[in-house]
C-alpha cells in the first residue's frame, strides 16, 4: 500500500471525494468550506517567518551587499518581460477565439451592486498608495498583517544590517537558521492534512456554485485552461530548455505542490514547499528567498493570462466594439494594476475593477458575467502562476552563478520521491518537508 501512502495520491483521492461530495450533496459540499480555508489559514500562519528567516538567512551568508541588488534587478527584469508576454497572449486569445461572442448582454440589465466589494477596494490601486503600503507602520505590522512585500521589505532590510555587521552577528544568523529549520519542519507536519484541505475546498466549490455553472460559460473557461496550458508548455518550455533543464521534468519533481494547488485554489498554500524543494535541487538559498515571494506579487502569468481574457470576453458579451488604441491603452493600465493587486484576496476582480474604472471604456457591472465561473478558472491562474514562479527562480539562480546545475539535472532525471530526497539529504542541506 506504498501507492498510498505518497501525498500526491492522497490529495488526488481528497479532489475527487470533494467533487462527488458537491455533486451530489450539494448543501453538504457547501459545508465543507472550513476544512479548505482552515488549511490554508495553517499554511499562511507560517509563510511570513518562513520568508524572513529564508531571506535574512541567505543574505547574511552572501559575500557583499552587491548579490542583493544583483539578484532583485534581474528578477524584476524577468518577471516583467513575461508577465508582459503573457498580458499579450491572453489578449491575443481573447480576441481571436471571442469567448464572449453571442451572449449579447445588457449592461442596463446587469447589478452592479455584485461587484461592489470588489469596486471599492480598486479603488485603493494606486501607484503611489501602492508603493507606501509596501512600508509597514511598524515591523510587527509586516508579520500581522501577512503582506508579503512588507515582510520582504523587512527581511532584506534585516538581512543586509547582519551582512553589514559580520562575524557580530553570526550568533544570531545560525539562531535564524535553526528557526528556518524548525519552521520547514511545522510545514511537514501540516502539509499531511493537504488532502483534507483539498477535499474541502473542493467539495465547497462544487457545492456553493454548481457543475452547471460549468456549461453557461465553457467557451470562457476552456480558453483560460488551454491559454495557461499553452503558455506553460510553450513559453515556460522554451525559458527552461535555454536555461538547461527539462521543463517536464520539473512538473513532475514539484507534482505534489501542483495538486495541491489544484485541491486548494491557493498557490500560497504551496509556498514553504516551493521553496524548501528549490533549495534542495540547488538553488542558492538567497535566490530562492528574494525570487518567489517577490514572484507572488510581479509575475502571475495565469492571473495576467486569465485579466486580459477576461477583459476581452466582458467586452464582445457587451457588444462594445474596441478599437485596437483602447485594447493597447487596457493592456498598458492592466500591467500596472496587476502588480498593485497580487497578494490581495480576489485581485483578479479587483484588478479588473479597477483597470476598468479608469478607462471608462466598458461598464464595471460587465464583471458580474464573470462571478459565476471565476472560482473555477483560479485553479488554472494558481498552477500556472505556481509553475511560472518556479521556473524563474532556476533562471536567475542561474545567471547568478548561483545554481548546481549537475546536481539539479541529477534530481530531475531521477525524479525522486519527497521522501527519497530526504534520505539522501547531507547535514548541510535542507531536507524538503515530509510529504
């Protein structure tokens, strides 16, 4: 019964209860909502200590301030030109597959009063708010609050005073390193409960919204589904194989995280193991800490992907006819919003909300069209963003120098099991959490 023991297995089975579950009890699936978000709630509880101790632990461990700086810009080079890439692709799809075409709605007839949550919280999304928000009040703020660009802010702040300070502070750089540890350690424990998380989430998606729901808006979903499949094998494929490594190979060595992204339609719920198992296949641990969570908030290729079809689709539902000059101007104000709203719940509505709202040039209310099915097409945005983060962090680890490119190639050829690769594991290394 080894098959069963493996965590892959054991969130699939949570995945499939869940559906049945929703499907035929609907009420019940509904109910089961508390078993997803209590899960995820256990994995987010940990994700800002995580980040800070991996951060401040592989800044006070560089050479100079210098890598820092190095490693930040070419991230933030990377993730904009594919994050731009991937804006063009779903708009390009939007407007030759015309997911919207032929639903002739009225926005007269539409409430607006179902996107209000979402309308007043873009309001918020500004440039110069955005930018002020990343400072928290106080540092404990940055760790209550669960922002992840405020907790890096004060991660790389840290991290850099301790690498200023030397041999002063290696006391305490070997205490965070213990903690990181520890904490990697709190992840294996939680991570057993993923297939009931999964199962809840799943069954409470089922049940709140409906198969049926499914079918009013297909021609929707399976242009986002195929654009992020596309994208991934595509793109993301021929980022990999210039980089040297095999992007198939690399799905199959973080499959786990993938489920259980699926199970729970949160790609911060697979975060800690994201960067435990980069770690492990050789990236340096500084890459991996300034690389992924920066990733959470300026390079979702799916959520981009998912933006600038959804746009697309609101407008041909509308029978409002764009002219290439306005589909430019969206595009350009969606590349700005996006990253305003990343790590905020619902960005994807709340993005667009406010992308529309400050071009005038289709009605807010046309978002209620998308409330319906969005849940089911978040699965797609969070793999697809999940994947992507991933990747990028074997790429710039590689232009830094930074990743042990044979023993990466010898994990992903051999395509162990989590815990293969911790029995294997050296003192030194840090052993991926127990799955």
């Amino acid at each position: 019964m080894r098959f069963l023991s493996r965590l892959y297995v054991q969130v699939l089975i949570g995945i499939a209860a869940g559906v049945l579950l929703g499907a035929l009890a609907p009420d019940w699936g509904a109910a089961m909502r508390p078993l997803g978000d209590g899960f995820i709630k256990l994995i987010k509880m940990l994700i800002a200590p995580i980040v800070f101790c991996t951060i401040v632990a592989g800044i006070g461990k560089m050479a100079d301030m210098k890598g820092v700086g190095s490693i930040g810009l070419k991230a933030l080079i990377y993730f904009e030109v594919v994050s731009t890439a991937a804006l063009l692709i779903g708009l390009g799809v939007g407007l030759v597959v015309k997911p919207g075409s032929g639903i002739h709605a009225s926005a007269a007839s539409l409430d607006p009063q179902a996107v209000k949550t979402y309308v007043a919280e873009s309001q918020s999304l500004h440039l110069v708010d955005f930018l002020l928000n990343v400072i928290p009040t106080t540092i404990a703020q940055a760790f209550v609050g669960g922002d992840i660009l405020q907790i890096l802010l004060v991660s790389v702040l840290f991290g850099l005073a301790m690498l200023k300070l030397g041999e002063v502070a290696s006391p305490l750089l070997h205490l965070i390193d213990q903690l990181g540890a520890v904490l990697f350690g709190m992840v294996g424990l939680i991570v057993r409960l993923a297939p009931i998380g999964a199962f809840g989430a799943m069954a409470f998606t089922i049940g709140r919204y409906g198969v049926a729901t499914l079918f009013s808006l297909a021609k929707l979903m399976a242009a986002v589904y195929l654009t992020c499949l596309l994208f991934v094998i595509i793109v993301l494929g021929i980022i990999a194989a210039t980089c040297g490594f095999s992007l198939w190979k690399f799905i199959r060595y973080i499959k786990e995280e993938i489920l259980l992204v699926l199970g729970t339609s949160s790609s911060e719920s697979a975060l800690p193991r994201m960067m435990s198992k980069l770690q492990y296949l050789g990236c340096d641990r500084s890459v991996v800490g300034l690389v992924i969570p920066t990733g959470y908030s300026f390079n979702l290729d799916g959520t981009s992907i998912y933006m600038t079809i959804a746009v697309a689709f609101v407008a041909q539902a509308l029978d409002v006819e764009l002219a290439w000059r306005e589909y430019l101007m969206l595009l350009g104000v969606l590349m700005l919003t996006s990253k305003g709203a990343a790590a905020v719940t619902g960005g994807g509505f709340i993005t667009l909300a406010a992308t529309l709202a400050s071009t005038s040039t289709l009605p807010i209310a046309g978002l209620t069209l998308l409330i319906g099915v969005d849940r089911f097409m978040s699965e797609a945005r969070a793999i697809t963003n999940l994947i992507g983060n991933g990747v990028a962090t074997m790429v710039v680890a590689r232009w830094e120098g930074a990743l042990d490119m044979p023993r990466a190639l010898r994990i992903l050829d051999a395509g162990r099991d989590p815990e293969e690769a911790v029995a294997s594991a050296t003192a030194a290394e840090l052993p991926v959490p127990e799955a």
